[in-house]
C-alpha cells in the first residue's frame, strides 16, 4: 500500500451533488479495495489561468488517501472518462512529508527589500 494525494478539477457548472457522487465513487474504491481514506479538503471554485474545454472556472479537492497501484488505476481510468472531472494528478505522497500541505505565505517587506537590493546589485 501507498500513500496518494489526488488533486481533482471538477466543472465548476456540475451540480454539488453530482461533485459529492465522484467523491464518494472515489472514497467507496478505495476503501472497497482495503485502502484507507484519509483526508478530503475542497479548495472551492477558482478561476483557471486558462480555460479547459470553454470554461474559466473549476472547483478543486485534494484527496489523501492509501491504496495500491492496481486501485489508483482504475480510480484514475474512471476520472479520465467522467465527463465532470476537467482535469486530475494523482502522486505518491513521499514518507515523512507533512500530511497537509503547507501554504506559501505572501512574501513581506523585508523579502522585497532583499530581492530589490539583489537586483540593484546585479545591474
């Protein structure tokens, strides 16, 4: 068994409930297939740097779940074909990595005042 964390983009026009039927096709393989489901965090609607299939809006979930490679095929081979999902990544998730991802914080002063000095420097 390995570790997984999925990002999915799903059509942002798909009603919740239809979103709420992939996740819980997703959720029942793995756990059918005796992995184990770990996390399910909805990031929410977002606009996309580019539009995908005519549409500039997707909504995002990351998924964190164990499984075996056979499982995280056919979870993939279903996703490819479900007309909802616009795009997804599964990777292995590395050991000792946090569970969560950690967010990138804006930059502060002090770091343009650095990276200002750096280029002043350059020049």
């Amino acid at each position: 068994m390995n570790d997984y964390e999925t990002l999915l983009l799903l059509d942002a026009e798909l009603p919740e409930e239809r979103q709420g039927e992939i996740l819980t096709r997703i959720r029942e393989r793995v756990e059918t297939d005796g992995g184990t489901w770990e996390a399910h965090e909805p990031w929410g609607r977002r606009k996309l740097a580019y539009e995908i299939d005519h549409k500039a809006d997707g909504v995002y979930h990351l998924l964190h779940f164990t499984c075996d490679a056979a499982t995280l095929d056919e979870i993939s081979r279903v996703l490819r074909i479900h007309d909802g999902v616009l795009r997804h990544m599964a990777t292995r998730r590395i050991e000792g990595s946090p569970a969560r991802p950690i967010a990138v914080s804006a930059p502060t002063r002090e770091d343009v005042e650095i990276a200002s000095e750096i280029d002043e420097e350059e020049e």
